[in-house]
C-alpha cells in the first residue's frame, strides 16, 4: 500500500476550503436569523402616541394595515379636526380603524366616540359597568372624592359633557379578544376604582391603564406638563380604595406579560419598575404625609413636642424668600413667638420623588394663612434622612407657586 504525501501548501488549502464552508454556513445562519428577527419585530404592535390638548390618545398598528385606537380625546372646539390630522400625519386613515376603546366613562376619554361612529363607522368598545354615563354623556365627576389638590383645582377642565353614545362592543366581566380587529391583544375588566367601568388594554407587551393612575407632572403656565416618567396617583377616583388595589393588578398583570411599559392616559408612558417603585413606596408616602400632617397641625396649635422628636438635630428650614430657620429658631419663630398668628396651615399633593434606603425626597404643595391675609400656597421640597432607626427631618426649602 503506498502512502500519499501532502504537502504544507495542500494543507492550507484544505484548511481555506474548510474554513469557506464554516463561513458560508455561518453567514447563512446568520442571514436567517437577522430575517427571523425582522420578520418577528415587523409583528410587533406598534404604539403612536397622540397628544393633544390635555388628553391623549394612543394609535396601535399590528401586522396588517388594520389600527385600534385607545381613548377618542375631549369634546372641546377643534380637537376632532386635530385629532384626525394627528392620525393623517403619521400615514394613516381614519378609516382604518377598526376599533376604538374607551378605558371609562369621563369626557376626556369618551369625548369624540359618537363623532368616529358616525363619521368613521368606526365601533367603540366600553365597559357596561360605565353604561349609564355612556347614554347621558356626563362624567359625573360629583361622585368622585378628591384625593389630591389638584383634584379641587381642575373640575372645570374636568368634568366635560359630551355627546351620549351606546358603545357597540360591549364588556363586562370577561376580556375581548382583540385579534379580529387586527392586533393581538386583549380588553381586561377590573373592578372599578377610578369609575365603576375601569378597563385596561393588553397589546403584546404593552399594557394601557387608563386613569388607574397619571405620570408625573408640574405646573407651568397655568396649566400641567409632563415632569419625568413616574407613577403617581390620579386627581380623584369614585372609588380610592378599590383604585389603590387595583394598583396591585395592574403590577402583576404586566409582570406576567413581561410587559415593559405602561401607558395612563395622562402624562405617559412609564416603565413597570416605576409602578413596582410606586407600589413598595406607598406606604412610607402615607407615614411622611401624616407625619408632615401632624406636624403642621402642632404648628396652628402652638405644640413643639412633635417638632422635638421629628426634626433632626442639624435641621434646617429655607423660606420661599431665601431666609434661613434652625430647628430651635423654627419652633421659636413658627410657634413659641410667631409674628403673625397662622391661622391655618395644611399640605397636600405628597409624591416621594427620591428615596434610599437611608434618604428620602418628598415634595407636596402647602398653604399657610396668616391672621387677615389670604391664604398662600408654596411648593414644599423636604429631605428625611434614617437616624437609628427613624426617619428625621433635615432640610425643608420652600418655593412660591
């Protein structure tokens, strides 16, 4: 038997050979999964946020050309012509909508559903539970309670009527499959907090919550914008309790989902961490607005106890004017020898906008009234930190409003 010499240069040309094939083979691979990847994310919803006036709406486009539309916006003067133009702008048309979902009954999100009925003969799906405000057009807002300042300053942008309209798709207690309209996804009931017909809405990994709660904002210019991305409770619900639980649902149906943003009507999107950050903070939110609460109170009342065993040693106040109190110049100036009797001095609007595990940052709007003045309100930012155990006042700078 004769053996065969191969020579060096054979050998690297069976090598060149062998390493053409493992790269043709891994280019192709490739290549396959790059397609598999952009054919999986052209399925993917997409969500077009439409913000105008001072509602919001959300377009959502699956696969095909078929879109749902998630609230109709506010019955105001021109916002039906703007709305359209919105939809027109980003290359779609209205008529394409195959559905239009209204989260409640209030104005701000039901306000042009008999206007795409009729014009569109777009259908509009509702909560039943929120019938009756549906076929009277009004928001009802009377039956709400107040959970937060803002809740007695905005009835008049609030409290809208609008053209009653007997939904088409009708829910109840259990979830609409979305996927003959186009998009896979779902309509979840909850039990009602914020009105008694509260819906959210499952799009792939997108979870639409209505007024559950609001994303942060700021006041600017006699009105409100958007301030960051994080969770805070809405202006009023006819329901708090139940609207607090329902904060809980909403968490575990997005986790479930491996849902990464939620959507409020007003003020969104924010991230589920920021719900989940919410949620464990709440808690301390309420301790440290009762506290604020009571401290207050002893300052009407003339009582320094609370002010000894809350405000720490190194604590410092800075007014709206710049000047400066220590914690012993604070009880003598505010409660021991005040140049003014107050007369009355509340808080409101507590939102934890920073916290640690040894720091927290909690801003609320307070009014102060003075013997024979108005009464004035300040914007409140105050600084706790954990000392053996507690949480201590340290710093408290007020701003005007």
């Amino acid at each position: 038997m004769k053996s065969k010499m191969i020579f060096p240069q054979q050998i690297r040309i069976s090598n060149k050979g062998i390493l053409s094939a493992l790269l043709a083979v891994f280019l192709f691979g490739s290549s396959f999964i790059s397609e598999a990847q952009v054919n999986k994310d052209a399925l993917k919803p997409k969500v077009f946020h439409i913000q105008n006036y001072f509602s919001e709406v959300y377009l959502v486009k699956g696969a095909s050309e078929k879109l749902i539309l998630i609230e109709t916006g506010v019955p105001v003067a021109g916002y039906q012509d703007s709305l359209i133009a919105s939809i027109k702008k980003l290359g779609f048309k209205p008529e394409n909508i195959t559905l239009a979902i209204v989260t409640h009954g209030h104005g701000d999100h039901t306000g042009n559903a008999r206007f795409l009925q009729q014009t569109f003969h777009i259908p509009i799906a509702g909560s039943k539970a929120d019938v009756g405000k549906f076929a009277s057009g009004k928001t009802e807002l009377a039956k709400c309670e107040d959970v937060s300042i803002w809740g007695n300053r905005l009835p008049a942008y609030s409290d809208l009527s609008y053209q009653p309209f007997t939904p088409d798709v009708l829910v109840d207690q259990i979830p609409i499959d979305l996927s003959p309209y186009g998009v896979n996804g779902k309509i979840i009931p909850i039990p009602g907090g914020h009105t008694p017909g509260d819906l959210l809405v499952l799009i792939g990994e997108n979870l639409f919550v209505g007024d559950a709660f609001v994303g942060t904002f700021k006041a600017q210019g006699g009105g409100l914008i958007p301030d960051g991305h994080h969770v805070r409770e809405h202006f009023y619900h006819e329901n708090k309790q139940r609207a607090d639980q329902n904060l809980k649902t909403i968490e575990k149906i997005a986790l479930d989902n491996h849902v990464a943003v939620l959507y409020p009507t007003h003020n969104g999107p924010v991230s589920t961490y920021e719900l989940t950050k919410y949620i464990k903070e709440e808690p301390l939110l309420k301790l440290l607005s009762n506290q604020t609460t009571a401290i207050l109170n002893d300052v009407v009342e003339g009582k320094s106890d609370l002010q000894n065993t809350v405000l720490a040693d190194n604590f410092i106040m800075q007014k709206a004017d710049g000047k400066e109190f220590t914690k012993s110049e604070f009880i003598e100036a505010y409660i021991k020898h005040p140049e003014s009797k107050i007369e009355s001095l509340s808080a409101e609007d507590f939102r934890i906008v920073c916290s640690t595990e040894y720091v927290i940052i909690l801003t609320y709007i307070e009014s102060i009234k003075f013997a024979g003045m108005d009464a004035k309100n300040v914007g409140v930012k105050e600084t706790y930190s954990k000392i053996k155990g507690s949480w201590m006042l340290v710093y408290k700078v007020s701003v005007n409003q």
